[in-house]
C-alpha cells in the first residue's frame, strides 16, 4: 500500500516481506551481469576473508551517494544478505515508485522533529529483524562526486545509541578508458567495520560523540576514494529534482 505521511515507516507485514524477497533476488540477478557491462562494476570487500555473510549480524551501513543506481550497487554488494534503507518521505509518497521502494525496504525520514521517535523505532525494528539499515549521510545524490560532502549525523547517532557497528561501504569512480572516456567504471569498496563510541551521560554529550563519530566515517570513506584513486573531475553537481521523488 503506498504510503501517506503519518503512516508507519516500516512496512512490514508476512506478504509485503515475501513480495520484497523475491524482487530483490530478481533484482540482483538481472542486475549483476547489466552493471558489469554498463560499468564494469567490481566489489572490493577489506579484511581476512570478509563477504556479505560476514557482514555483522546487526550493522549500520552508510555509503557516499554519487550515482541514482548506488541503492542497486550496494544491494548487490551485500546479496544474499538484506537490508533496510532510508530515503526521503517524499519518494515513498510517490505513486508506484513509493510503493516499490517501500517493499524492497524502504524507510521514510519525515521532516517533522514530531516523528523523531517514529524513526528511531523504525531504525530499531530494522536492526532486530534484518540486522542491517542503510544511511546515505549526504542527505541526497550528487552526481560523479568524489569529494564527499559533509555527514548528517544521524547514522552514527543510531550506532552509538543501539550500541552497534557502522559499515562504510564507498563507491569510487574512474573514467573507463583514459581521462577524455566517457564511460564510467565503478568499484564498491566494503571497508572494516567501525565500533562505535560509548553513549554519552546525557544528550549533548551524546549528540556531540554523534558528531565527531560521522567525521570519522566520513573522513575515512574520503580516504579510502583517494587511495583507489577515484576521479574527482567527474563531479556533475546534485541530481536534478525530479517532482515526488527528491524535491
């Protein structure tokens, strides 16, 4: 059922998690083989012998968002492991796009502070149920972007606060062909998860950790661009709005 503001940000019932499951098996297979030839897309995956069934059993994933097909990457990443994601209430609230993202996972972030604690007990069900919820911290996709922008906090705050850890997963471009190509080549890179900081005494101390914590991240997944060499010449400014979806 599409979904209308006020409405609870899970959808979560024994059918709706059944009709996701299939869609996103399908997804991946019909995916895979398309991103390779359009991208050549690779998967770096860090550590001794870490895959998408070594993930934690309950992480947050956050990744830079430079590309409108990253959502499909990055499910593709972790597959056959699933994950709730967030994005904006407003694409939720589209017609058929909202109720197609909703299945496959989707959680709304309304813009009223009113629903602050609808989110943390979405984000919470999230985690006790799949074990897995995903941030773009930037907030919206910037097209080509190699510099990330800088983090919402809200990610980190989820860690802190449920006690579990952040996965960076980054995604670096590199023209295909030499610097005048116009193609596109794309490795996903699954770094090491991060423990996050103990919470703090009381709220500011928290929201304070919060912060400093998504600079961490960020300035690690920043890090990580530039090392695999991630071409910032790419940039092409934010996505162009598209009415309903991410106005």
């Amino acid at each position: 059922m599409r979904y209308k503001k006020g409405a609870p940000l899970v959808a979560h019932s024994f059918l709706e998690r059944m009709i996701g499951d299939i869609l996103v098996s399908i997804i991946s297979i019909i995916g895979w083989p398309l991103c390779r030839a359009l991208y050549n897309i690779r998967v770096r995956k860090f550590g001794s012998t870490l895959n998408s069934r070594r993930l934690p059993h309950r992480a947050i994933l956050v990744s830079n968002h430079c590309m409108p097909l990253d959502p499909l990457f990055h499910g593709m990443t972790i597959f056959p492991r699933r994950t709730f994601y967030t994005l904006l209430e407003e694409t939720c609230e589209t017609p058929v796009l909202g109720t197609f993202v909703r299945t496959l996972g989707g959680i709304p972030l309304p813009r009223t502070e009113s629903r602050l604690e609808d989110i943390e007990h979405a984000v919470k069900y999230a985690l006790s149920t799949r074990g897995l919820v995903h941030f773009y911290p930037e907030g919206e996709c910037f097209l080509g972007n190699q510099k990330i922008l800088p983090f919402k906090a809200g990610a980190a705050y989820f860690a802190i606060k449920f006690g579990v850890p952040v996965v960076p997963i980054v995604t670096v471009l590199k023209r295909a062909h030499g610097s005048r190509s116009k193609l596109i080549s794309v490795c996903v890179r699954v770094l090491q998860p991060l423990s996050p900081p103990s919470p703090g005494k009381n709220a500011h101390t928290q929201l304070a950790g919060s912060i400093h914590f998504s600079h961490q991240i960020h300035d690690l997944m920043q890090s990580e661009i530039e090392r695999a060499g991630g071409d910032p010449s790419l940039y092409q400014g934010p996505m162009p709005r598209i009415r309903g979806v991410n106005d």
